[in-house]
C-alpha cells in the first residue's frame, strides 16, 4: 500500500499532495469531513474532484448538478490540457498568494481559482462550438464569483486571480502564462473598437487591483500594472506603469514580477 501510494505520488504529486491535507483536515476538523470527503477523498483524480466541485458551484434550478459534473467530467476526460493548467494554477497560487498554505485551499476555498477552472471548461466547449453551454458556464461563473470571463477569451497555465470580485476579461483577450491580477481587473474593450478589440497581456504580467486594462493594446512580458491604473496604450516588457492614463514610472524591478507578486516600491530609473 505504502509503495503504492509513493508511485502515485510520484506521478501526481499535486494531487497526491492535496489528498494529503484532505486526510489532515479531517483529522484536526471532524466538522469539515463532509466537504473534505465529498470534494476531495472521494475521488480518484483532481479532475473528478474539480469536475464535482465546479458542479456544486455552478448548478443552479436551471442546470443540475448532476448534469454540471458530467459536463465538466467529459471536458476533463477530452482535453487532459484543462487538467494540467489546474495544477499549475494550484501550484501559482500556493506559490505567490502569501494566504495559500497548502494546495487544497484553491481547491476548496479560493473562489478565483474556482473561476478560472469554470471558465476553462467553458473554453472548452467553446471550442467545441457548443456556444450555449459556454454562455451558460460564463453566467453562472459571474453570478457565483463575481468572475466574468468570455469563454473565448484565450488564457494561460499558472494564473492566479487573488480575491477575485469584479473580474471582467472580455472576448479577445489574450492573457499568457504566469499572470497574476488581483480583484476588480477589467481586460475590456474601450467601446472605439470592433471585433479583434481587447488587450493581449504576455507571460508574467501582474496587473494591480482595480486596474482596467483597455483596447487592443499590448501588455509586454513581466511587466506591472499599478493598483487603479487605467492602461490606454502598449506596455513594453519589464516596465512598471501607474495612474490614469497609465505612464511608465519604473522598471518592474525582477524577471517575474506575477510570480513573487512583487508589489513593493523598486528603485526608480
Ligand atoms: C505599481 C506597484 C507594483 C509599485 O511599483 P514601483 O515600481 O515600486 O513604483 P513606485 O511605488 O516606486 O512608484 C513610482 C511612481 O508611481 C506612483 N504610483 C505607484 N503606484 C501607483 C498607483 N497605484 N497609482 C498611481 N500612481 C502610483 C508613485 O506614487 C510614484 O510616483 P512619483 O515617482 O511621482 O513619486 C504598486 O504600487 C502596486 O500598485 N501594486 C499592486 C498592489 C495591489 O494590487 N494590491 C492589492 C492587494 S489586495
């Protein structure tokens, strides 16, 4: 059992790991076995258990729960893709979120990570032209989160969306990997533009709360926005920018500005 349990480890060690803490919670909180159990110990990989929990969030009297998870079942069982960028928004999540002490928070606590696993499924079955059943995912994601991404909004492996209220990322938004936002970002169009008409955010960007970020501008890699910024033009890569309109004020001071969630004042060119 042991060496078995090692094997899987290794293989899955994200999983394993949460199914770790899962066992640990139980034990130091008899009154969370339920949620534990159903949510996490209960099944045999973290997309059956992101599948069931998308559900309960999700369901509504319009869509049952039953019918939530086999949705978001058969996504996971089709693109094993959504699955990967899971662990690795767990992983960024733990990794830069100075509130994550163990991998099973996201999971069962962080409503960002939660609403970026909805919106996965939703890309999903937007790909699969099945435009209705994305819409409906969008809807109940923002009315549940406060999260509203279009699903045919284009987003990387290892984000982290802390806090998460108010989030808005609209049709034709790019976002890379490695990015970072805290609450109330808005990726949106300046309403001058048709079609192709939201920003493209590149690897490593860490966009401040309340920032609106707006048109079909670029956002070079590992650059940063600051809090309340209102970003009207292109970011070169590795710059710090702040105000309204956004202006360049500093370099982003390290190479991965959304991965040490950088937020201090760096020294100024
Ligand atoms: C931008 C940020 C990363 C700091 O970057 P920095 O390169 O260290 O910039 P500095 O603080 O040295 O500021 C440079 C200039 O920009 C200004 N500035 C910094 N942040 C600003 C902001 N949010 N809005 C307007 N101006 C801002 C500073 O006043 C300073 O102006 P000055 O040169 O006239 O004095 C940080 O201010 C920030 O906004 N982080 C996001 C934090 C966040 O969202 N927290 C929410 C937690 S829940």
């Amino acid at each position: 059992m042991g060496e078995i349990r090692k094997k899987l480890a290794e293989l899955d060690p994200v999983w394993s790991c949460i199914r770790e803490e899962g066992l640990r919670t139980v034990e130091a909180e008899p009154l969370m076995g339920g949620l534990v159990h159903a949510s996490v110990l209960h099944h045999e990989t973290l997309e059956s258990a992101l599948a069931f929990r998308i559900a309960q969030k999700l369901a509504s009297g319009e869509m049952s729960e039953q019918l939530v998870r086999e949705i978001a079942d058969a996504a996971y069982r089709d693109d094993p893709e959504l699955g990967k960028a899971a662990r690795a928004d767990i992983v960024a999540v733990h990794e830069r979120d100075p509130a994550c002490h163990r991998l099973i928070q996201p999971l069962l606590f962080f409503k960002g990570f939660q609403a970026v696993q909805a919106y996965r499924v939703a890309n999903y079955l937007w790909r699969c032209k099945r435009w209705d059943l994305a819409f409906f995912f969008q809807m109940r994601a923002s009315e549940r989160f406060g999260v509203d991404i279009h699903p045919a909004a284009r987003i990387g492996k290892g984000i982290m969306i802390d806090h998460a209220h108010s989030i808005v990322i609209g049709e034709t938004a790019v976002v890379g990997d490695d990015v970072s936002m805290l609450h109330s970002v808005t990726l949106g169009g300046t309403g001058k533009e048709n079609d192709d008409r939201h920003p493209k955010i590149a690897d490593g960007v860490l966009i401040g709360a309340g920032a609106k970020v707006l048109g079909n501008i670029r956002v070079g890699h590992c650059s940063r926005i600051a809090a309340g910024s209102v970003v009207l033009k292109d970011v070169p890569a590795c710059k710090t920018v702040a105000g309204v309109p956004a202006r360049i004020v500093g370099e982003a001071g390290c190479d991965h500005p959304s991965m040490e969630m950088d937020q201090l004042l760096a020294d100024q060119v």
